[in-house]
C-alpha cells in the first residue's frame, strides 16, 4: 500500500531521473532524447506514486498543501518536458527540476502538511476539476516566469515568441481554473464571488497576465517591462496560492484549508 511512508522511496529514483535529464539537456546544444527518456521516466515514476496514494487515500490526492504540492512537482516536470521537446531551450528542464524537487522536499521535511482531515467545503465535486487546472496553469506559468528572469538578464526575441505561448495556455487554464472556482464556492458557501483574500489575489494575478497579453498586441512596449510584468504577476499568483496564508486578513478566510 502506498503512502506518505513511502514518499521518499519513489522520489529518490524520480529524483535521479529528473537530475540526469536536465544534466543531459543542459551539456547539449541539439534537443537530447536521453533527456527527454530521463525526464519522462521520472515524470512515470512520481505519476505511480500519485496513483498509489488516490488508491490508498480513495480519493484524488488534492485536498491538502501537501497533495496540491505534488501535483505542482509532477505538472512542473510535465511542462518542463514539453517546453524542452518543442522550443529546446537547455535551461528549462534544469530549472523545472529544482523546483519540482524543491516542492518535494517541502512535503518530506514537513509532514504536518499531510493532514488528511477534510472540511465539508473540499468533498465537492467541483474542487478536483478547479484544483487541477489551477496547478497544471501554474506549472506553465512557472516556466514563463524562469523564461522572463532570463530575459530580464540577457534578451532575445525569440524569448517573447515563447512567452507569448506559455502566457496563453497558463491564463487560459488559470481562467478555466477561477470559473470553476467560482461555481464550486456557490455549491460550498452560496456565493460566486465574496472578494475573499485569496479570491482578491487570485484576481490580481489573472489581471496582471491579462495586462501582459494586452501589451504584446501593442507596438513599441520594451522587453524589459514584459519581462517584468510576467516576474511581478508570478510572485502575486505565489501570495495567491500560499502566501495568503500567512496574512493577517486570512484570519477569517474560507480558503485556508489547514483548518481541521
């Protein structure tokens, strides 16, 4: 039976696996398919543990800050994998791979994040659709970030070009995400919208992606302030997701899931 006992057992060889590819795909200048075979195969290895653990727990494992943490590793390596496949760029998988391997190593260092007490709020059936298009678009949108710190240091054109793709996917399904959102808090709590803190901030977020998307259908706009955008609305979508947590006004939110 698979559980968080056995988390550190499936990540050490996910781990390797992840490490070997972005090795590979950074030593090479041509795509390498040993670093897609190696990151792909640790892609697999996370996805069983997954799988065993929804077995286990017979439910999808994303009610909790540790579960969603998974989801955001394995969707990491996912995107990570398939910006490489499609645009080459020798970085990506190492920086995917650090964070996804920094999002497990939360989950190993703090087991209380594991608490498998679930309000009555999470048992909607709206919650799983909402959660998993909101990791997968903050995946692609991590990497649109790393893409824009970059940038920022040493532009290309072709860096918008990609941006530019990334930024419509992550918002089209961070969008998707918020609509779905909206309709499982009017079957929780009665209300689409209550302007909720994180509910605030996950508007500024969608609004700051929204503003980069609107400049790049401007002429004369520089680089350096899309880059910027892109960076600033990635940390406003980091308060949104966990940071909100530890504000003051999160006091009374209905979205700090901690709450046994």
């Amino acid at each position: 039976m698979i559980s968080w006992d056995n988390f550190e057992y499936f990540v050490a060889p996910a781990a390797l696996c992840w490490i070997a590819g972005a090795v590979l795909s950074a030593r090479q200048a041509t795509r390498s398919r040993a670093a897609l075979w190696a990151t792909l195969a640790g892609t697999l290895i996370f996805a069983v543990f997954i799988a065993g653990l929804w077995t286990t727990l017979s439910r999808p494992p994303l009610r909790t800050m540790g579960e969603t943490r998974l989801w955001y590793s394995f969707f990491l390596s996912i995107s990570g994998l398939i910006t490489y496949w499609r645009w080459r760029y020798r970085w990506v998988l190492p920086f995917t791979t650090l964070l996804a391997l920094v999002f497990c190593m939360i989950n190993i260092l703090k087991p209380e994040i594991h608490d498998q007490s679930l309000m009555p709020a999470l048992q909607s059936p709206w919650f799983i659709p909402h959660v998993t298009v909101y990791m997968f678009s903050y995946s692609v949108l991590g990497c649109s970030f790393i893409l824009s710190c970059i940038g920022l240091y040493r532009h290309k054109p072709e860096y918008l070009d990609t941006l530019d793709q990334l930024v419509y996917v992550g918002l089209a399904f961070l969008t998707l995400g918020m609509l779905s959102g909206a309709v499982w808090a009017k079957d929780a709590w009665g209300n689409y919208w209550s302007w909720d803190p994180k509910e605030t901030w996950a508007a500024i977020t969608w609004f700051g992606y929204l503003l980069y998307v609107h400049l790049r259908l401007m002429s004369g706009v520089s680089p350096r302030k899309l880059y910027l955008i892109l960076i600033l609305s990635f940390l406003t979508l980091q308060i949104c997701w966990y940071g909100v947590n530890y504000l003051p006004s999160a006091e009374g939110s209905v979205h700090v899931y901690s709450q046994t």
